[in-house]
C-alpha cells in the first residue's frame, strides 16, 4: 500500500488575515496554510499572534484580498456573488 507524502509544513506557504486588534490586547485573524480560502479563526494576545507569524513565516492578506475571499465564499453560501443573507 503506497504511503502519501504530504509537504513539510515549513514548505508550505501560511497566510494571515487580520480581523481585529481588540483594545485588551488581544489580536483576532484568520491562519491558513497553502490556500487563503480556507482558514481557521484564532485569537492571542499581540506578542504571541507577532511570534506566531514570524514564526509561521505568513504572508498577510490585503483588505482587498479578504474582500475576494468573502465574495467567493457568499456564492457558495448563497448561489450568488454579493448576497449575504
């Protein structure tokens, strides 16, 4: 039986999308790994999500990079491009 060979984690590249900096100090953002659409939710505080993407070596999503990302998400939800309920 063949054995899969997935990619080191380190030769994939992560992406982060920041959704807020909240004034406890805590840093809300979206991580992913190899494809933008598809991200976890994560909060830390700021000096833990600072070490985690250096660490993670991310690349931070523009606004408008989010804005394509939800736009594509809303027309699988919702069978068309800009509804959102």
């Amino acid at each position: 039986m063949p054995v899969l060979a997935f990619p080191r984690a380190e030769q994939v590249q992560c992406y982060v999308r920041l959704r807020h900096e909240r004034p406890d100090g805590f840093v809300e953002f979206d991580f992913s790994l190899g494809d933008p659409d598809l991200s976890v939710d994560l909060i830390m505080p700021k000096a833990a999500y600072e070490e985690f993407c250096a660490a993670h070596r991310v690349r931070f999503l523009s606004a408008a990079q989010g804005d394509e990302i939800d736009a594509e998400q809303a027309k699988w939800r919702y069978g068309q491009p800009g509804v959102m309920d």
